[in-house]
C-alpha cells in the first residue's frame, strides 16, 4: 500500500520529460559541430599542470632519511 501515489507522481515526471521540447540554440549547435569556439581557449601555465598532477602525498609522506 502507499505506493499508488509515489508511481503516478513517477509516471508524470516521466510523460513530462518524454514530451518536453526546449527551444534549440541552432546556431550554438552548428559552432560546435564545425569545432569553432566562440571563447579563446584557455592556456595551461606549468603550474597549473603542477597543480593537476599533485595529489598532496608529499606533504603526508614522512620525510626521506
């Protein structure tokens, strides 16, 4: 019992999601199926691919004799 409600709020979630249709951004979607960025992208500095690549094990790791 109780589980009547708990499906039909489930079945209108899902009837919602199935036929909502949000205005497409044609245009937005062709740059980036043709690979053109309408943003410079950003370069990585060395210490950003220092900071990527650190995982702190340094500074909980004993120190080396």
């Amino acid at each position: 019992m109780g589980r009547g409600r708990a499906k039909a709020k489930q079945t209108k979630v899902a009837r919602e999601l199935k036929y909502y249709s949000p205005d497409t951004d044609l245009r937005a979607l062709e740059s980036e199926l043709h690979g053109q960025s309408t943003k410079p992208a950003a370069r990585a500095t060395h210490d950003d691919a220092r900071d990527a690549d650190s995982d702190d094990y340094d500074d909980w790791s004993p120190p080396q004799r």
